[in-house]
C-alpha cells in the first residue's frame, strides 16, 4: 500500500507562517496562478519556467465562483477540488492555495512572494499586481513559451 504524501493544499490563512519558514530557511518563493480548467502543455511549461525562479513554487488557483465569472457559463469544466488535486501532483509545484475574485492580490499580501510569475501573454509593465509585488519587495517574471495553447482554443477545436 502506498504511503500517503502530506498535503501540498494550503489555506490562504497558511501563507504567512510559509512565508516566515522559507525566510528563516534562506529559500525563496514564486508564486503562479490561473485557472488551470483543463490542464495543457501550455500550463505545463509555465509551471515549470515558473519553479526555475525560485526554491519553492505556490500556485494560486482561482475558485469556481471567479472561473465562472472570468470564463463564462460552462465553466470551471472542473470543481476546485479536483484541480488543486491535479496540480498538487505536478513535481514542479511545492504548494497550491484557492482564491476568490479575479486577482490574487490577498495571496500575494500575504506570501509576499519573492518573484511573481506570469504568462508570455503580459508583460513586466502589464502585469496587474505589479505594483503590490513590488511594494512588498518582489519582482516579477514573465515565464513559459508563447500563449499558443488555451482551454479555450482547445473547447472550440472539442466543438464544445
């Protein structure tokens, strides 16, 4: 029977006592977020940029409530239960934390992240939480290949 891994699903509430442990330890933190709806290669490759930025990587993983109200009816096309499951899985990813609301501003207030990582599909001076970053001594850090892949793009080839 296979052992059980300790859980790599945090609470909000969790950040700040990582935050104090990773600087007691001399480690770093990036912290990513999305949606993460369907898993492609294209999260992949951001996920994986995003971990080479620092020690540790926090995934920031918006809740149905804000899927569904930054993608539309018929989405999230999975609970959040399920899709902090499936990134908790991922190698690259140390830890992941829902959210609620279209940014992860109080994620990021309370991690206060060293780099904050973001898709090719922004830039350095596009990234919203910039200033927040910045404020609380981080910087941040456009990752991964080109915004070639969506879930969205995938549903429409699904005829979904």
């Amino acid at each position: 029977m296979r052992s059980k891994r300790p859980s790599k699903v945090l609470a909000p509430a969790d950040l700040p006592t990582l935050r104090e442990r990773c600087t007691r330890e001399g480690r770093t933190i990036a912290f990513a977020n999305g949606c993460f709806d369907l898993l492609h290669v294209g999260h992949i490759r951001y996920l994986e940029a995003a971990a080479r930025e620092a020690d540790l990587l926090v995934v920031g993983i918006n809740d149905d409530d804000s899927v569904r109200a930054l993608k539309g009816t018929g989405r999230p096309l999975m609970p959040i239960g399920e899709r902090l499951e499936i990134l908790s899985a991922l190698a690259c990813v140390d830890h992941v934390v829902p959210f609620s609301g279209p940014r992860p501003v109080p994620l990021i207030e309370a991690l206060r992240p060293d780099v904050q990582c973001k898709g090719t599909d922004y830039t350095a001076d596009s990234v919203p939480e910039r200033e927040v970053v910045e404020r609380l001594g981080g910087r941040v850090a456009i990752v991964g290949d080109p915004k070639d892949h969506s879930t969205t793009d995938l549903l429409k080839k699904m005829g979904k």
